[in-house]
C-alpha cells in the first residue's frame, strides 16, 4: 500500500533543471517562472521543448507500469500499463487501485483490465497473456 499523501514524483514549482524526453537528444533545459507567470525556457533546440517544460511544470504526467494478481492462471501476476499518462499527484491512489484488483485467467495482451482507475478516467491494458492454469 503506498500512502497517499506520498509524493513519487518532486512537482516542479520554481526555477529548475530538467531533461526534454520528446526526442533521443535529450536537451538539458533551465525553466525559470517569471514574474507575470510565463516560464522562460533556455536549453531547447526547437519549441517541443519549450512544451514540454510548460506541461512539466503545469500537468506532470507518467505512464504507469506494474502488475495485478491473476487467479486460475498459469502465472499468478499479470503485467498491465496504463493506457494513457497518470497525473503525478494522483499515481498513489492509481497504484492502490491497481494492486488490489484480482482479475482471473484467461487474460489477452492488450484487453482492458479495469476502467476509470481511481476515478482517474483512465483504463489499465493487459501486456502480456495469461491462459487458464491446466
Ligand atoms: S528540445 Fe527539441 S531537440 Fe531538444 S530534446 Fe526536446 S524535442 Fe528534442
């Protein structure tokens, strides 16, 4: 169980340091809040970047990835992702949800195993099969 108040993910508030994953090059950006509340973004090679620091600072989102008990199949974990990026505040209460759910065998890669995780609106896809236990 992870507490929900935990924070798994620093969010980001002030000036700061951070590394553009839109692309393999990677730019290391600085964001810096100005005054009027605009972000100053130096670092990037191209607007993408400048995007993805104002989505850093005002959205932070990460794709969710772990596994949930399986019963009646010939593994007892099934790994599952979520289909879309979870905001980061809300990722305690999407992996509670996640780790209590108890589906059963047989399982299909990419079935929908659980919608509106938490009332986050967002669904968990199955990423591997499971058949029934034999
Ligand atoms: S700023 Fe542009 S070039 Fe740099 S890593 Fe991001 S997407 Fe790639």
């Amino acid at each position: 169980m992870i507490a929900e108040n935990q924070r798994l993910i620093r969010v980001r508030d002030t000036d700061d340091e951070l590394t553009c994953i839109v692309c393999p090059i990677g730019c290391r950006l600085h964001a810096e809040r100005l005054d009027d509340g605009s972000l100053k973004v130096t670092g990037n090679r191209c607007k993408r970047g400048v995007a993805y620091a104002e989505e850093e600072f005002r959205d932070p989102r990460r794709p969710v990835t772990g596994t949930c008990a399986v019963a009646d199949g010939e593994v007892f974990r099934l790994p599952v992702k979520s289909s879309e990026p979870v905001a980061v505040d809300t990722i305690p209460s999407f992996l509670n949800a996640m780790y209590e759910l108890e589906l059963a065998a047989p399982v299909e890669c990419g079935d929908v195993v659980a919608t509106d995780v938490a009332g986050s609106g967002i669904d968990l896809i199955a990423t591997m099969s499971i058949r029934e236990e034999e």
